[in-house]
C-alpha cells in the first residue's frame, strides 16, 4: 500500500530530534543547502532532500543510519554531486548524508604501496598530500569525484586502460550497514583466499547496501617519464582501428582517447586548442623509464602511419599535457557551449574492443535518424565511448534524446556489451538491467538487497528496477 505522507514526515521528524541532540551543528534545512543536495549532473527528476546532515566520522554515519532504520527514513550518501546518472538524487521524505567532509588521509604504507583514507577526500586531494613520497592513484574519472563515490559507481576513467578501474585498486573497506552497524572488507594483502569478496559487493553497489566511509587503495609509483601526443585522421575508422592495434600489439599505453569530429570542433572553441583541425582525434599519452617510453611510441608511431594517421603533434612539457588532457576532461562542458541554453546527456556505453567500429557506425546512423548534434569521444583503449546528445531543455526535447539513447545501448547489448562502462545505473540505466544481465541475476541480486536492507532505505530506486525490493 502507498505509504501516508503524514506518517513518512512525522517518523521524519522523530529522526531529525534524535540526530540534532548530539549533532545540532551538523544538520541543516536550510533551502540553499537542501538544494545543492537535491541533484547530480545528470538529466535526471530534482527532488529536494528533507534535510541534509554532514558527516563527519564513521560513527556519525553509524548514528544516522541507526535512527533512518529504526524509522524507516531513506538516506542518499553525498560526495561531490558529480554523478551523472542520478544516483544521488533522493526520493521524497529522504535525508541527504554528506561525506565531503570526510577528508583525513589516516595512514600512508610507502613500502607497500598503500594507503587508506576517508571516503569525501578526492583523487587530487589525495595526490597533492601524498606527492613527496613518490606515488599517487591513478584511477581518474576526470571530474572532482569523491574516492567514495568512484567506489560506489566502480568508477574508472582516461587512465584504465593501463590501470584499470576502481575494482582493482581498492584492498578493502569499512561500510556502515542499513542498520548503522559498522563493519571492514578485505585489508591490506594484495590477495586472499578466504570468505566471499565483500570489497567487491560493495563495488559499484551504488549506496544501496551500505554507506563506504574509509577506503584502502592500492598507490602505484610516479612514473620517471611522462610523454604526450596527439594525432588527427582523415576517417574514423582509421582512429579506431589504430587504438584496437595499440592495445592487441599489447602496448603499455598510459591513455589514448578519441574524440570525434563534432566534439573536437567544440573542444578547439571552448578549450582554444590552437593548431587542431576539427577531425577524428586520438589523445595519447606514454609512462615509465625513457627507455621504454621511446619504445612505445615507436611502436605506436608505427601503427598510427599504417592506418593514415597525420602525423603526431607532441605536448613536450608538463604545462602543454595538462592543457591538453584538461581540454579532454573539459568536453562536455565544451559540448554543453555548442549551445548554452541546451541539456545533455552522456552515453556509456562499452564493448569488446574488436566490435567498438561496428557500434560506432550504428551511433552515427542513430544520430542522423534523430537530427540531433551529438558528438562522440571516449575511452576507445577499453571499448568505453561517450555520446553527448544535445536536446532542447523542453519535455520533447529530453524524450527525444533518450530515445536516441535507448536505441544506442541497444546496439551495445547487442554486441556483447554494456550499458554502462563507468557511469553506472543510478535511475538513468534501469530499463536496460535485465536485457543485459538476466532475470536470474537480478533476482540473486535483489535477494542480497532485500537481506542487506530488509527495510529499502538505503538510496531506493536506484540500481534496481522498479518493484524489484521489498518496500516494508
């Protein structure tokens, strides 16, 4: 039965009583704030959060999440609100629990190549504090991400294809459960064989079985050399074919990413790259000993003159591939000035390598049916793409461009791939879960949820399909 409002505001209330006799300053009603807390980037429904309670510890999450359960009240974990899906969008009668305050670095491991840190710090707090000893984490999904958030969305980003994704450099956790109980994942030992792999459940569960609030990360070591380039193609197919053969030839690239010639234009006005045409574009960039990055570029090199590349324009120093990779990480901002007044939504699509030129020939037949500007770029290394559709900020408009959308995961689950390479599902994906996993995965994993959770207040409608969680 549809739960009474009146019931859902006064439990509400009683919550609200509870958390401010011992944390009054921590939680705010104000309208600025609950705004700010009432939406991510995406093109997704605003809601705003009844109130919003910033956390400040484990034990604070504990306690908030104590009392949400013992009332039934939805809570939505909040990082930086750059989700892109709607994950942090709450339902209504929610509290919004802010980590961003989060941000102590609670040890350094140097000679094990570790560390472990708060879950609101993000990736370049961390670098910036940790830069004397040599190391720094390379996962960088481009916006300012809390490492919390990039845990729970599985993040990834330009830097995958040679480090992988979040998956893979995190060692373990702590998590406050629906309950407030407290408890730790994993450690730090690079491997184990024992008890299920609890740091991969909590993975990409997106704040729907538990609140992450410290982080165990792997650090990698700076590398002696740095080399960037880019590189321009009369067709695409040629920029693609050339990052398959990177990657098969078992290069160890650091980044090549494409950009398409739609997204290179408004790249070139928005970010003044001076000296580009607008063409298919690939970004490189080249890490280690002089030695072996002179190798992987001659091999690249190589690769790039046998499928028509143009010649490599190099970014020799730090300033120059700075510049160039903020221009990279700047796209959809330089999409979004195409036109001002438009929305956009991103795409996220991946797919084996090997299919990436077959998909991408039916996204372009997809955007010409539409007759909406859509340009295209991605992490091509991986199989990972974007398209930034750009619609009219009208109801017709955003239908529009989620049909486009739709038919574009279509085309990526029907070549073995996924509808989301980093992104992840918030409320913007849950149409395509069951297409793409099965309904035999889904119930395995809405059991998890409904034992994990039993009372949904852990960011509902998220994830899951709707009417696929117990909703007591």
């Amino acid at each position: 039965m549809p739960e009474n409002p009146a019931s859902a505001a006064d439990r509400l209330q009683t919550v609200l009583t509870t958390l401010r006799a011992t944390m009054e300053a921590q939680v705010s009603t104000a309208p600025s704030v609950r705004e700010e807390h009432s939406h991510g980037e995406a093109m997704n429904a605003v809601c705003l959060p009844e109130a919003v309670v910033f956390a400040q510890s484990t034990q604070d999450v504990s306690a908030v999440l104590s009392a949400c359960h013992a009332q039934r009240v939805p809570v939505v974990a909040f990082g930086a609100g750059t989700s892109v899906e709607g994950h942090v969008v709450p339902p209504e009668h929610a509290i919004s629990l802010d980590l961003s305050r989060m941000t102590d670095i609670i040890a350094v491991n140097a000679e094990d190549l570790d560390c472990r840190v708060q879950a609101g710090l993000t990736r370049q707090g961390l670098n910036a504090q940790i830069r004397e000893t040599g190391l720094f984490f390379p996962v960088d999904p481009g916006g300012e991400a809390t490492l919390g958030g990039m845990c729970a969305t599985r993040a990834s980003g330009t830097a995958a294809v040679r480090y992988n994704t979040m998956k893979e450099n995190v060692l373990g956790l702590t998590v406050v459960l629906a309950t407030g109980e407290v408890i730790r994942t994993g450690g730090r030992v690079r491997k184990s064989s024992t008890g299920y792999d609890l740091t991969s459940l909590f993975i990409g569960s997106e704040g729907t079985l538990g609140i992450i609030t410290e982080v165990q990360l792997r650090l990698h070591g700076r590398p002696e050399t740095l080399s960037a380039a880019v590189c321009q193609f009369e067709n695409l197919h040629d920029a693609v074919q050339t990052a398959m053969e990177i990657i098969q030839s078992g290069i160890p690239i650091n980044r090549v990413e494409l950009m398409d010639p739609v997204q290179m234009q408004a790249s070139i006005q928005y970010s003044k790259l001076e000296g580009y045409r607008p063409l298919t574009t690939l970004f490189f960039e080249f890490a280690g000993a002089p030695a072996a990055v002179q190798e992987q570029v001659t091999a690249t090199e190589a690769l790039v003159e046998g499928n028509n590349g143009l010649g490599f324009t190099w970014a020799e120093s730090a300033e120059d591939r700075s510049r160039l990779w903020k221009a990279r990480h700047d796209a959809f901002w330089a999409a979004k000035a195409l036109d001002p007044k438009a929305r956009v939504i991103s795409t996220d699509c991946i797919v084996p390598i090997s299919h990436l030129g077959t998909l991408i020939d039916g996204v372009y037949e997809d955007i010409k049916a539409s007759g909406l500007r859509a340009p295209l770029l991605g992490h091509v290394g991986d199989g990972n793409f974007h398209t930034l559709i750009i619609t009219e900020d009208t109801p017709e408009g955003h239908a529009q461009a989620w049909e486009l959308d739709k038919k574009i995961v279509a085309r990526a689950l029907a070549l073995e791939g996924s509808c989301s390479g980093e992104h992840g599902v918030g409320m913007g994906k849950l149409d395509f879960l069951e297409t793409e996993h099965g309904a035999g995965a889904l119930k395995v994993m809405r059991a998890v949820k409904n034992t994990m959770d039993p009372h949904n207040i852990l960011n509902p409608g998220k994830l899951l399909p709707p009417g696929s969680v117990y909703q007591g």
